[in-house]
C-alpha cells in the first residue's frame, strides 16, 4: 500500500483505552466514532461522532458498526453476535467477534487455554451454588464470574471458612497457585499477520482494589523466563486467530513455572508505560495495526515505571487532585489524566510514567508520588 485512505473507526467503549488511542492517532487521516452509555466518558470531547447506548444491545451495537469502516474495543463487555453479523456484512471488527466472544467469558478462556495446551492454573466451571458447594475440596481457589468482571471486580477468594459467601452465578473456581511475580506482555497482530510484541512488565497489584498498583519495564526476571513468556503470549495470539492488540497476563510460580492467567483482547492498563519508555507505544501500535500498515518498534527508551491514580478511600463525587503541581517539577515524570468527572474508592482516574536506569530509584520515587498525590471530592 503506498498510501494510508482516510478511515472511519468505531471504538465500542469511551474510557480512557479509546482516549489515550485517539490521542495516539491524531498524526492520522482518521475520523474516530465512539458508542458508550455513559454521555461524560472520557472519550466524549475528543472524538469526532459520540453516540450514548449500551455496549450489550444488538440493536445499538449493529446500527453504530454500520456507520465506521473499522469497528474496535476498548472493552470486552460488548454484544458479539451484533459483531459478527456485522462481519457477515462487510464490516471490519478487530479483534474479531469470535476471539472477543471466547474471551469476555472467563470460562470459555480457560477451556480455550485447556484446547490449545496453553498453560494455566487448573480450574472448575461452576454454573450454580450448588456446583460450587459440591467441589470444596478443590478450594482454596479463586472464584471468577464467567462474564462481566473487570479491575478486580467479579472475583473472590474462596476457602472452606467463607463458601457461604460465594457468588452465585456462573463461575469458575481457579486454583490458587504460588505466585513468585506477576507478569505481562502485549502483542500485536495486523491483517498481514506482522506481529509487534513489547518487553515482558512485572506489575504490582493494590491487594486492596485487585488492581496494578505499579508496574516495571523491564520486569526483573531471567532471560529464558522472558523468552518462555514470549512464546506463551504469542501462542495464545496465534490461536485466537485474529487480528487486534492483546495482553497476557501470566504468574510466574516460585516453581519457575510460567502460566496464563487472563487474555484482554485490547490495550491494557500494564502498557501504559510504553507512551514514553518505549519507541512506539501501545496506541500508536494499535493505531498501525488498524490501518493493517507497519507495526513500528517496541523497544525500550529507558527503565518505566507506571504508577496508577486511584480514587482515595472514602471519596465519592466531583474529582479534585491535590499536590500535582510537586509531582510535575519532578524529572522524568508523565502525567495522565483520564478526563473522569467524577471519583470513587479504587477508581482509575490517571496514571504517572517515570523513566529511569535505576529500578530501585524508581519505585523510591513511585512510593514518594503516592504519599503526595491526593484523588478526593470537592
């Protein structure tokens, strides 16, 4: 192709993913359209069609794809077979609806996982209280709802002493395994089947939200275990048999072990730190890999940390930041801010990069930003 045609993109969720790729994408002839129920999402100001309506209609979904050229995801939660009659008609969905269908139900993941003998902690799929009653001897596990879970939310720790508490609906039980790091890669994959994938990450989890409190570039593990990484990440890519930006989350066992814990079939909150640690970002490959032209380098800048803005305890309402201003004057710092009008406990409302060659001296820093930065209500 020796030139780029100007194209109509849909982005199927308004957070701050479809923020931060319009942003990305402004050095192109795009016309983004944007679907989110919520009319103040992040996305709203910034793209050039915004149209309200639920994620999960059929109806909202098909007639909103049959305005673009190229139809995308910020979100999983989305109605599939709306997408796939779309593609049926000549529409472009990337990724497409059979690889977001197996993956935005956390039991047909894993049993995809099990097909392909893509490894992964054991697991039980539950449909009801009474399937979940009925295994307790494989607890102490994790419980994932099967649909509609995400940040942390839709998953319990479950052992013999709180069985009484667990979800009701369709489910899966994920045996606990012992976790020495959690890790992450993302990869990309174009029409041309070009593949970009970026430096293994080893994030830091908020024990209290479920969520990436922090996260390093590069993660602190051995050569072969970021090669073992790689290849699971780009196994898992290679069966889902589509197109698209997809992140792997994996644990790296006190065993050595290496397994998948969740696919997200879109960019991911653990490559933030690729806007300025990496040569392209994330955004700006998924941008390329939309337009099915050239997917740019993912090498390393610098050392990355990316570090998380979350609602404080207690804190509900219009947002106000406290104590920016310190954090800007610090070298090598990035601030993100989502553009969310409003905040809640654990809410990701922005994140900050720091670029460094001293590991340690950046998770000193990360740990003086987080005792300044302060996400209240007015």
């Amino acid at each position: 192709m020796n030139y780029i045609p100007k194209q109509k993109i849909g982005i199927l969720g308004g957070g701050q993913l479809g923020r931060m790729l319009i942003q990305a994408a402004l050095s192109y002839d795009v016309d983004f359209y944007v679907m989110d129920s919520d009319a103040d999402c992040p996305c709203k100001d910034i793209c050039h069609f915004f149209e309200k309506g639920s994620l999960l209609d059929f109806d909202m979904v098909y007639q909103f794809g049959k305005k673009v050229d190229i139809l995308t995801i910020e979100i999983e939660h989305v109605n599939a077979d709306a997408l796939a009659r779309l593609e049926q008609e000549g529409v472009k969905v990337i990724p497409n609806a059979n690889a977001i269908r197996t993956i935005q139900n956390k039991a047909l993941q894993k049993i995809f996982y099990s097909k392909f003998q893509i490894p992964t902690a054991d697991f039980i799929v539950t449909e009801t209280i009474e399937d979940v009653n009925s295994h307790v001897d494989f607890l102490p596990a994790f419980q994932k709802l099967q649909t509609l879970g995400y940040d942390g939310k839709g998953v319990f720790s479950l052992d013999k002493m709180n069985i009484n508490n667990a979800f009701t609906a369709p489910s899966l039980l994920e045996k606990k395994v012992d976790i020495e790091k959690e890790i992450s890669v993302i990869v990309a994959k174009n029409e041309q089947h070009e593949i970009a994938i970026f430096p293994v990450v080893e994030c830091i989890y908020n024990e209290k939200y479920n969520l990436v409190d922090y996260l390093l570039s590069p993660a602190s593990i051995t050569e072969a275990q970021e090669v073992k990484a790689k290849e699971i990440a780009l196994l898992v890519v290679e069966h889902l048999q589509s197109p698209g930006i997809f992140a792997i989350e994996l644990f790296l066992t006190k065993e050595g072990n290496i397994l998948v814990n969740e696919t997200a079939p879109r960019t991911h909150n653990s490559g933030h730190q690729t806007i300025e640690g990496n040569e392209s970002s994330q955004f700006d490959i998924q941008i390329r890999m939309l337009l099915n032209i050239p997917l740019g380098s993912t090498h390393h800048r610098a050392h990355s940390l990316m570090l998380n803005i979350i609602g404080d305890d207690h804190q509900y309402g219009e947002v106000m930041y406290k104590n920016l201003t310190e954090v800007l004057q610090m070298k090598n710092t990035y601030l993100h801010l989502y553009g969310k009008k409003e905040t809640k406990p654990g809410r990701k409302m922005g994140h900050i990069t720091l670029l460094g060659d001293n590991r340690n001296q950046l998770i000193a820093t990360a740990n003086k930003i987080k005792s300044l930065i302060k996400v209240i209500a007015k």
